[in-house]
C-alpha cells in the first residue's frame, strides 16, 4: 500500500504570495491532518478534515486554511505569506476518526518565505 | 491546556548501550500515546503506539510505557545501533496531537 504523498516537496515563494499544499493519504484513509514544523515552536496542529469536513483547527491565523475533496485528499493555502511561514509542513492520515489509530505521516513539503 | 515535555533534548550514546527516553504530559485525558522517529528533514515514521488502557508496547528492540497517574511514558531502546540515531518525538492524542519537543539521539559506532 502506498503511504502518505505531499506536493510538491519544496518551495520557495515571496513574502505577500499565496501558496497551495497538497496531501494524498493512504488508499482508505479518510481523515488527514496537518502540521507545521519549525526549529522555534516544533510540531504544532494546525487542523483535520474528516469526510470532506474540518473536524478540529489550531490557533493559527485565518491565513491558513485548507480542504478536504470527495477521494480524501487534501489541500492547505496559506495566503499573504510571512517570513515566519516557512517551515517543514507535514500531513497525516488515519483510517477513520483518528483518535485512537496511529497517524501515518508524509514525508513533508519544505517552504521557505524570501 | 496539555503541554508535553521530552527530556533529555539531546543524549549521545556508545553503541550496544541500552537507553530510555522520557515523555511527560499535564493532561491525563487522552486517548493514546505514540512515539514517532524523524529523521533529518524527513518526515514522522511511527514507533509505537499505546492506547490510554494499555500499559505497554513493544516492537523489536523498542519498548514503550505509559502512566496516565502519572502523566509520564518512557521509550526504552535495547542494544542501540548507529542506525537509531535520529530524534524520537511523543504525542498524546486528545483529539489533535499535542507533540513534545523531541530528544535528539546520537549512537557512536
């Protein structure tokens, strides 16, 4: 079975652009949630779709948003970037509720803000 | 509001040595515990995982505890190998993962 992919792996944008992360979970996952990494603050949640649904969201700015389609897949944007975004962004999926299965993480997309 | 702490942050080691890594956590409502590994600017693969009923995993040469009293779980890794060195996060699971900081291990050959 295929794990976790997340796209693209890097980017490099401008402070004031917008940006788009993609996240496809393991076949038959059906929540996935996201987290940023940095070297300052660490794992931090940002949010979780189940079901096409945002089922619980961190205290992150209304910057940060994101998305769930039909197949599970999901989608974070980050607008009006900020020096203070770049970071290592990482999802994971579980099966179902995700309270009780292990989180199974992708490999991470990699966002540096000039 | 639950806060997870890891100590040691960083522990260096010869290898063969056996060691444990400690987790501690405020909030005893949880519904799980899991130990990740993360590699240098990799992603998190998943050691361990210990639901709040259960008192211990294990998984090769890993062993894992946890002590909602006490708010407290340990990672014990027998005969380490140059190839554990990586840094071993926790996370309690209350309906989002809290992580700790994480402890950066370092195995000499």
């Amino acid at each position: 079975k295929a794990g976790v992919t997340q796209t693209p792996r890097y980017l490099i944008k401008t402070r004031g652009q917008q940006v788009t992360l993609s996240c496809s979970p393991i076949s038959g996952h059906r929540s996935v949630s996201w987290y940023q990494q940095t070297p300052g603050q660490g794992l931090q949640f940002l949010f979780e779709y189940f079901s096409e649904t945002q089922r619980n969201k961190g205290n992150f700015p209304g910057r940060f948003s994101g998305r769930q389609f039909s197949n599970s897949r999901s989608e974070m944007n980050v607008s009006t970037l900020e020096l203070g975004d770049s970071a290592l962004y990482l999802c994971a999926s579980t099966p179902s509720t995700g309270f009780t299965d292990t989180q199974y993480f992708g490999p991470g997309t990699r966002l540096t803000v000039l | 509001k639950q806060e997870v702490t890891q100590i040691p942050a960083a522990l260096s080691v010869p290898e063969g040595e056996n060691l444990v890594l400690n987790c501690s956590f405020t909030d005893s409502a949880i519904y799980n515990l899991q130990w990740f590994r993360q590699d240098p600017g990799k992603g998190l693969t998943s050691l361990l995982l210990i639901q709040s009923s259960q008192r211990e995993q294990t998984s090769g040469r890993l062993n894992a505890s946890l002590d909602k009293s006490s708010g407290r779980s340990t990672l014990y890794i027998a005969a380490s190998q140059p190839g554990d060195s990586a840094t071993y996060l926790c996370a309690v699971q209350g309906g989002k993962l809290i992580f700790g900081q994480g402890t950066e291990l370092s195995v000499k050959p």
